[in-house]
C-alpha cells in the first residue's frame, strides 16, 4: 500500500513539471508586449526605445531616439533605426525630413522615376529614357513612369526632342532646290535654283554692257571721243589712250592765224 502510494506521488511530481514546462514553452504575449525569457515586458512607444527591461517589481524603461534615429512603432528594442538619407547619385531628393518616430522620405529628382516605390515616398530612383535621332516622345516621363518614345514615319523627321515628328521641307513648294534629302533624324536642305542664278549674273552683264556702249554712244555723238579706225581730219590733234577696249580720245587742236 504504502508502494503504491509513492508511485502515485511520483506520477503527480512528474506530471506538475510537464505541465509547468509546457507552460513555459507556450507563453504568448498581449500585442502590447514583448517576450523577455519567461516574462511578457509592455513596449516602449513610437519615438523611444528599452533601456531597461521589465521585472517582477518594475514595468519597463524607455528612452527617447536621439538625432538621426527613429523607431516608428511601439517596440521592445534596445536601439533606434537610423534615419534614411535620399543620394542624389541615385535621383532622389528629400521630400520629409526624419523625425523620432518617423523615417526620411524620398522622392524622385527632376527628370528621374522611381524604380523602388516606398510607403509614401521611393527607395530607388532612374533617369528618363532620352529618345533617339528618329524618335518622338510618345508619352512624357514622370515620377512613377519612363518616357516612351516611337518611330517617326516616313517623311517626317525628329531629332529625339520632339513632343512630334515634324514634315521634311518641300523645297519645290518652296521655288527652291533639293540639295540634300530628308531622313528621319534631319530636315531637308534647299538652295536657290542655279537657272535663276545664272540668269540673273547675265542679266546683270548685259545692263553693264549696255550702260558702257551708251556712254561711249553719247561721247562719240559729241565729237569728245572717236573710234579707232575711222578717217580723222588731217589737221593736227593729239590723241590720249582711252580704255583698254580699243577707244582713243582725240582732242580737237586749235589752229594757229597767221
């Protein structure tokens, strides 16, 4: 009897420890605390951290983040975050500062996407695609999309800016001539048309030619000058080279009374 009494008090002992260290093993938290080894300590709040932990006498000690830290939820954490810095080397620039309880955040810079969104802000950031000789800008770029770009077709032209492509220049519409063909990237050239020049330097030939024979016209009427080649009265003169056409001057000489 008294065996069978031992047996049962060992069976309970035995029992009690099993239960107690499942206990153990299965402790949970409230959503407000925080496991340390057997006990659940209340979390610091948003904007501190522990600098002690809880005991059976006393509740947990908590201290404000110091400059460039930040811990943005209630927490059983001995150190805060450091803050986020937003590198222009990656596009970003800062949109809010950080704060005790609150990180840095970061936007895209003026011609950069974000490729790594965050909440309320970006990780990471790219430059817009440049489009390329040939090219339109199909949709402008923003802080969330990539520029798009298409092809222009053909007979217009772009060099990679342009919101369109534009038409190649007509030059026969414009009474001129082709002098170098249009492409996708590049306009048409044009120049004048060389009949028109031609005609003009010989017009204006011709009116010299004219303007010079009418001035030796109006001499020679005159008895000022006379043509090489002609019969000259005997009495004296002297004659004075005219231009290199051939002309010569005759000057009249009076003749002497006797």
């Amino acid at each position: 009897m008294i065996l069978r009494r031992q047996a049962w008090t060992a069976t309970s002992i035995l029992l009690i420890l099993l239960m107690r260290d499942f206990r153990v093993h299965t402790i949970s938290c409230h959503l407000t605390e925080y496991k340390i080894g057997n006990e659940c300590c209340p979390m610091c709040p948003a904007g501190s951290r522990v600098k002690t932990d809880c005991t059976e006498f006393k509740s947990t000690s908590c201290l404000p983040c110091t400059a460039g830290t930040y811990m943005d939820s209630p927490n059983g954490l001995k150190r805060c975050n450091p803050c986020s810095t937003c590198d222009s080397g990656v596009g970003l620039k800062e949109k809010r500062g950080c704060t005790l309880s609150t990180d840095t955040v970061c936007e895209p810079m003026e011609g950069f996407f974000c490729r790594d969104p965050k909440p309320g802000g970006c990780g990471v950031a790219q430059k817009h695609r440049s489009c390329e000789p040939g090219q339109f800008i199909s949709k402008m770029g923003t802080a969330s999309t990539d520029t798009d770009c298409s092809d222009c077709i053909s007979g217009t032209f772009s060099d990679g800016t342009m919101l369109i492509c534009q038409p190649h220049t007509q030059c026969e519409k414009e009474n001129l001539q082709l002098i170098k063909a249009g492409t996708a990237s590049a306009d048409a050239e044009c120049g004048e048309k060389s009949s028109n020049i031609t005609g003009i330097v010989i017009g204006v030939m011709l009116l010299v030619f004219l303007v010079i024979a009418g001035i030796v016209f109006v001499l020679w009427k005159c008895h000022i000058i006379t043509i090489t080649g002609t019969k000259q009265p005997k009495s004296q003169r002297r004659e004075v080279d005219g231009a290199e056409s051939g002309v010569a001057l005759t000057l009249p000489v009076e003749e002497t009374v006797h």
